[in-house]
C-alpha cells in the first residue's frame, strides 16, 4: 500500500449469520486508477461495495476512503464517494432534472452551487439534452447514465460502480464503458461485473472473487500477458534474463524466483531451443511447464463452479 491510495481496504470480514459473504479482503486503490472487481454471481461483490460506501457495517476488518475511517468517520468518508448500488433508487414520475437537484441536495451542495453541478454531471454523462424527460421514459442505457450522473453529482474522488451495464444492449455497454473510461481520467474508480471483456476494456487494475474470498489481483497489463502463450522453466544453473530474451520466439520473460522463469512466446513453442540452449551452456534444465492457464480459462471454471451445467447432460 502506497501514500497515494485513496481506498485502503484492511482484513474485511462480513457474515450473515453463521455464513460469511467475504473472508478477509485486502486491497488498495490508487488516485486516478479503475478497478475492476471481477467475479461470479454471489462472489461477494454487492456486499463489499456496500460496505466500501458505508451502507454495510464490516464484521470485521477496516475501510479508509482518502484516509478517512468509514466507521469512525463515516461523513468525511462518504463525502469522497459517489456509489452507483445494484439497484440504483431512480425515481420514475421525476425529471432527470429534478432527480439530481434533489440529489444534489442530499449531498449537502450549496443552493448557488446546485444548477452547475446539474450542469457539470449531466454534460459529463451525455443527459444534457434529456434534463426535462420523465426518467421512466428513458431507456435502461439513458437511466443507468442518470444513476451515475448522481454519482458524480458532488464531483467525488472516488466513485464506486455496482454492475454499471447489466441489463443493457451492446451500444448502451459500450456507451457506458466509454463513459466509466472517461470518468476515469479524473477519478478513482471501482466497478464490479462478472464481464472479463468489459474489465479489459475499461480498467487498469483487475481482481477476481470467489466465494468471497480474492483470488487474483494484477494490473490489466500483466493480465494480458498472461492471455498470451507462455512456459514455465525451471534452470539450475540460469543465465540473464537478457539472454533467455535472446532465445527465438520468446517476446518477453518474468522472473519466478531465482531458477524459475515465466517466458512468454509468438508463434512457434521455442520448448526444443531451450532444451538444446541448456545443453550446450550447461543450465541444467529441470522443470518445463507449457502454457499457464489464462485469465479466462480461469473466471470460466470459476463461472461454471457457480452454474454447474453439464453439456453432456443437457444435450441428451
Ligand atoms: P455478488 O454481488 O457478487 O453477486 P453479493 O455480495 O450480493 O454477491 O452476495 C454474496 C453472498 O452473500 C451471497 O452468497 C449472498 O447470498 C449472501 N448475501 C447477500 N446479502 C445477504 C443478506 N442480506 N442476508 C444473507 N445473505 C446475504
Ligand atoms: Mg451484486
């Protein structure tokens, strides 16, 4: 964890009854960073994002927003959250004007100030045009903008996004992805979905929840190294990276500990160069392991864990 996180998670617990929703989260989120909380239905995602904004009490464990204690101070803290829930409270029979006046007005902002973060919210989440239309009339794609123009209606450092497409139709994710890649240019965000495509698309940093409990944490970048092919080796007697780097094929190589090596490869396996370099330069080759699971293959057993339907089964 680094000075600069705005949201420093500790050890959170919740349980309900006797089961527990999340065991023992740990994460941070630095300024300026979106990410994305990845994981299947019942994984714990709601549940954590209602304690991140205030609205869960933790059994155990602790919340910092920019500092501040969610529990010992919860004012403080909840002022640097803008929290689009599961269920966002939209009222139908209002205006979208009308709606974020009024929540503008349960965030505290000044009556001179209301009418420019009206403007401000609403220009960012393209509803400038639709101010005076009845929210009921407005399509999931424009009512899921309208629950996020409250969001950032008092201009939060964080904001935190609970599914933000669910339900839409591709254009509505893709104008909203676009939207939540935007906001992210001038805040922290975090959203949840069980869509890995949609974390590729608009997040820097990627977490996976199963059963409550995180199982994989890596910034977007790694996670699309890990897409590509890759071995793992084992030498005893290992050269430099560098010189790995030089074998033909391997396009990068990460370091496992000192005699294990992650190499990732186009095209061609370079298995057979590696075997006959660690003959030749003496590396003592012990361990060759092709291809590492990716991410997706990954959050595909974890979905099917969840919804267990057997093809062979159901197409009998
Ligand atoms: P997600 O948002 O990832 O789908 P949730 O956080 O909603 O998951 O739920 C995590 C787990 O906690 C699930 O097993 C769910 O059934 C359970 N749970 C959530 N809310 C309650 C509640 N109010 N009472 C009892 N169990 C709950
Ligand atoms: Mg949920």
């Amino acid at each position: 964890m680094t000075s600069q996180a705005v949201v420093q998670v500790e050890n959170l617990s919740r349980f309900y009854q006797n089961q527990s929703a999340i065991k023992n989260l740990s994460f941070s989120l630095n300024a300026g960073e979106v990410l994305g909380f990845l994981g299947p239905n019942g994984a714990g995602k709601s549940t954590t994002m209602k304690i991140l904004t205030g609205n869960l009490a933790p059994s155990e464990g602790q919340v910092r927003i920019k500092g501040f204690d969610i529990i010992e101070s919860p004012r403080e803290a909840k002022q640097q959250i803008g929290y689009l829930p599961e269920h966002p409270p939209l009222y139908c029979e209002a205006s979208v004007d009308e709606y974020l006046k009024y929540c503008a007005q349960l965030r505290g902002i000044r009556r001179q100030s209301i009418n420019k973060a009206l403007d401000v919210s609403k220009q960012q989440c393209g509803l400038s045009d639709v101010g005076r239309r009845l929210i009921g009339h407005l399509s999931k794609g424009y009512q899921q903008r309208v629950g996020i123009a409250q969001a950032i209606i008092h201009n939060p450092p964080v904001i935190i996004l609970d599914e933000p497409t669910v339900g839409l139709d591709p254009i509505q994710m893709r104008d909203i992805r676009h939207l939540i890649k935007k906001l992210g240019q001038e805040h922290s965000v975090i959203l949840s979905t069980h869509i890995l495509s949609e974390v590729q698309a608009t997040c820097d940093q990627v977490q996976i929840i199963q059963q409550g409990e995180l199982i994989y944490h890596s910034s977007i970048e790694t996670l699309n190294l890990s897409q590509a092919p890759s071995m793992t080796i084992g030498l005893n007697q290992p050269p430099t990276i560098e010189q790995l780097k030089q074998l033909d094929q391997v396009t990068h190589v990460k370091a496992i500990d000192e005699q294990r090596f992650e190499l990732f490869f186009e095209g061609e396996s370079p298995a057979q160069a590696i075997v006959q370099q660690s003959v030749q330069q003496q590396w003592e080759l012990y361990e060759l392991i092709p291809g590492q699971q990716s991410l997706e293959d990954l959050f595909i057993e974890l979905t099917q864990d969840e919804t267990s339907v057997d093809p062979e089964v159901t197409n009998k």
